[in-house]
C-alpha cells in the first residue's frame, strides 16, 4: 500500500516536471517573455528595497520631509502649541 502511494508520488512529481518542459517547447517566445517580465520585476523589487535603504542612510531630509517641516512652521505661526502638537502626534 504504501509502495503503491510512493510510486504514484513519483510519478506525479516526474510529470509535475515534464509538463512545464513541454509548454516552453511549444510556446518558446511567450515562455521567455514572461520569464524577462519576471526578471524585471525581480529587479524592479531589488532596486527599489535597495534605494528605501540607502535612502534612510542618507543625511539629507526627503521632498516630503522638507514640505512636512515648512507646513509645521507655517502652522506654529496660526495655531495654539497645544493644536500643533496634536497634528504633529499625528504625522510622527
């Protein structure tokens, strides 16, 4: 019985393996096309990790950051110090 299981396994896993084969012999540019679609959106993900960290590494503040800082300013000019914390609780 369990020699029986093995074998159908076995040969389950040989066709899970054949029948990708057979799909790339039949449609050759459609199988590289999506592995290049794949690669670059590997890529694409890599990079992007890779820019999010180096950017955190860097000393200088972002666009985002700087907008953040000169709403805050601008804000501290028009708006108790008790409203101002509140909002900065908020965006921190």
């Amino acid at each position: 019985m369990v020699a029986q299981q093995e074998h159908r396994f076995n040969d389950q896993f040989r066709e899970a393996f054949e029948r990708p084969a057979e799909m790339v012999k039949e449609y050759p540019l459609a199988s590289m096309l999506l592995m290049f679609g794949m690669g670059l959106g590997v890529g694409v993900l890599v990079s992007q990790s890779l820019c999010s960290v180096l950017s955190e590494m860097a000393e200088e503040p972002t666009m985002t950051e700087k907008v953040r800082r000169q709403v805050m300013d601008a804000l501290s000019h028009v708006v108790s110090p008790a409203t101002l914390r509140q909002i900065q609780s908020y965006t921190s």
